[in-house]
C-alpha cells in the first residue's frame, strides 16, 4: 500500500494518484554517463592510460539507482479534502494541504516534457508558498482533478451554510411561535404574521403534503398574508380545509391567520389531532392546553 492510501483518513476519498515519469531515471543515468566520461576522459589523458574507465560502471550505476529510488519513492494524489505528497526514502519531504488552503495548481511544459508526455506541477499556497513536483506525468489531468475537488468543496460548503441559514430560520420561527403562545395563554392575541423567510413555513408543510397542489396553494397563502392580503390567504386556507382536511399543515397555518382566539385554538386542536407527531406539536399542545 502506497503513503498516500496509508494516511487517509476515515470517509476520504481519493481521486487521483500518480507517480513520477519514466524519464526521471534515464535523465538521471544520461548525466551520469556524459559526466562520467568527461571526468574520466581528462584522467586518462593526463595520466596517459586508459585503466580509469574501469569506474565507468560504478559511476553511471550510482546515480542511476538514486534515480530508481526517487522514481519509486515519490507520488503525488488528490483526495476530496488535500493534496499528499512525499519524496525521498532517507530525507523525506511531505506535502500535506487542505484544499481551502491552496490557491492554484500550476502546470509548466518544457519542449521534452511536451514531447514525452510530462509536466511540472506547482502548487500554490494562500500564505504565497509553492510547493513543486517536477517529472509528473499528464499533470493536466492532476490539474483537471484539483479543479473538480475544488469546484466541489466550494459547494459542500455552501451546502452547510444553507444548512445553517435554514436552521436559524427554524429558531427564529419557534421564537415567534413561543411569542404567539403566550399571547394566546394572556388573551391578548391579535393576528400579526411576521415570518422573515418564507422558506421557514414550507420547509414545515412539505414534508406532510398529500399533493403538490396543497404544497403550491399553501406557499400562495403564506406569500400572499406576508405581503397583506390576509382575506385572499383566508381564502385558499379555507379551500384547502374542504379539498384537504387531513393535512395538518393547512389547519395549522389557519390558525395563523385565524382572527378570533377561539378560531385559533380550534384549528391549533385539529392539527394535533391529526398529527400529533408534528414538527410544531409541542408549541400547539401548549397554545390549546
């Protein structure tokens, strides 16, 4: 098993792994051998004899296993949270960076990478840091893949802040409800709906709908008591009561329009009584007990 797949943590995913090219290593041995007989070149010209060229294997054999070793050693993924890297086996260097914390991933192309197939990838950090890997195989694709998991986290964090956003919505929507509790509880209630999202009351009356024209009449009530037309909200409540008396969710929001206290209280009972699992249960028990 490889670092990368070693060190992910529980529920990551990894999308996409590579190595280091294959030319890495002839690189490597290509310089060795030009260096080496230059180096033993000029020892056998100034000693006049040629028994240097016996380290000729040694010195071309050295680097090239370095080359082997770096090639074997070095990989690079992207999950759907970091970048991992790591190079080297006795000095190791490791990259580990969260996607929120990188600002671009870079790709340059000399004329043999283009050639071969390989780029340079350079990571670029929000604090200014680049982190390169040289050598690395269709870097495009490791781009394309940033590209992806980037695009992705942005929405999974819009995602949690509509969570959130519809959660506060929830609490100030229960405040209110506590609010219009203790008003009926002291007789002082007089009809006011003051919800600041929408979204709030047909987030509670989706789920319990029968039919996707009760969902579309009740949110045309809601929208239409918020902008001041009570008697046309009344109006398809009522409707509503005799097309879909079942459904807790219409006589609940009649007895948000309700006018009279006694009017509210007998729809708050009629919702409970129908649905005494309701999300808004425990502020309607409390209204009608």
């Amino acid at each position: 098993m490889s670092y990368i797949e070693e060190n992910l943590i529980p529920g990551e995913i990894l999308a996409h792994k590579t190595r280091l090219h294959w030319w890495s290593m002839i690189r490597v041995s290509i310089r060795a051998t030009i260096i080496s007989f230059i180096i033993l070149g000029i020892l056998a010209l100034s000693t006049g004899t040629g028994i240097w060229f016996i380290l000729l294997p040694f010195m071309i054999l050295i680097p090239g296993l370095s080359g082997l070793m770096r090639y074997l050693t070095t990989e690079i993924g992207i999950t759907d949270r970091r970048i991992l890297g790591k190079k080297g086996v006795i000095r190791r260097k490791i990259t580990d960076l969260t996607i929120d914390k990188i600002e671009t991933v870079e790709v340059e192309e000399t004329i043999i990478g283009r050639l071969l197939g390989f780029q340079t990838l350079v990571i670029v950090g929000t604090g200014g840091t680049n982190t390169e890997f040289e050598m690395i195989p269709n870097a495009k694709r490791f781009r394309m893949a940033f590209i992806a998991e980037s695009t992705g986290h942005i929405a999974r964090d819009k995602e949690r802040l509509d969570v959130q956003k519809q959660m506060l919505d929830m609490q100030s929507m229960q405040a209110q409800l506590q609010v219009e509790q203790l008003r009926l509880q002291q007789g002082q209630y007089r009809p006011n709906i003051q919800v600041t999202n929408p979204n709030v009351i047909e987030a509670q009356v989706r789920p319990a709908l029968p039919a996707q024209s009760s969902s579309k009449l009740l949110k045309q009530s809601y929208a239409m008591a918020k902008s001041g037309d009570r008697q046309g909200a009344v109006r398809i409540v009522k409707g509503l009561m005799k097309q879909d008396p079942d459904n807790a969710n219409v006589w609940y929001l009649g007895g948000l329009l309700a006018n009279s206290h006694e009017q509210k209280r007998r729809f708050f009972q009629r919702a409970v009584s129908i649905e005494p699992a309701h999300k808004s249960t425990p502020a309607i028990a409390a209204s009608v007990s």
